[in-house]
C-alpha cells in the first residue's frame, strides 16, 4: 500500500515514510521520485490537537484528585504515549499527504 505524493501524483509513500514526514509545519519528507517535500495534512493537526489536549486534561485531573505517586506516574505518563501511538497510527494509515508549506 503507497500513498500518493501531491507533487508528482504518483504513489512512492510507505505507509512509515508517510507516518515520520510530520505536521503541517515541519520540514516533511522528500519523494523519492520527484524531489519535492510532503507532510501530512490538517487532519491529522486536528488529531493530535485533540489528543495532546485530552491527554493534558487527564494528567490535571490526575494531579488534582489522587494522592499516590504511582497514580501520577501511570495517568501522566500512559496518556501522554497513548496520544504519540494514535497519532502516529493516524498518521500512517489515515489522511492525505500535502505540500509542504515551509521552504528551509
């Protein structure tokens, strides 16, 4: 399974490249048959939005209203790595790639 690069039109994305070429603003990667930088778009700025703000909402109220160390640890430590998997997960398999819109 390829993804499409928006640049050339043709299908050179792994389903990883497409996962580590990063959000709207970063550098994106480059296609292999074209040259041109590709990152993902802004549906997945809206996912990890989400999920980065669900996590910080679960690790507050963590903090809040329970008073043992390891709760801490455990609710502010597995939303944070939940939100990074699902959003990588996204990432690979959902979405469409863009051109990238920084130039450096």
């Amino acid at each position: 399974m390829k993804f499409t690069c928006p640049h050339c039109g043709e299908r050179t994305f792994s389903p990883l490249k497409k996962a580590l070429c990063g959000g709207m603003t970063a550098m994106g990667k480059n296609c292999p048959n074209c040259g041109g930088r590709c990152v993902n778009g802004k549906a997945s700025l809206a996912v990890h939005t989400i999920l980065t703000f669900a996590a910080f909402v679960m690790i507050i109220i963590t903090y809040l209203f329970h008073d043992d160390t390891m709760d801490i640890v455990y609710f502010g430590l597995i939303p944070l790595v939940a939100a990074w998997v699902i959003g990588f997960l996204f990432d690979m398999c959902v979405g469409k790639l863009i051109k990238a819109i920084r130039h450096e």
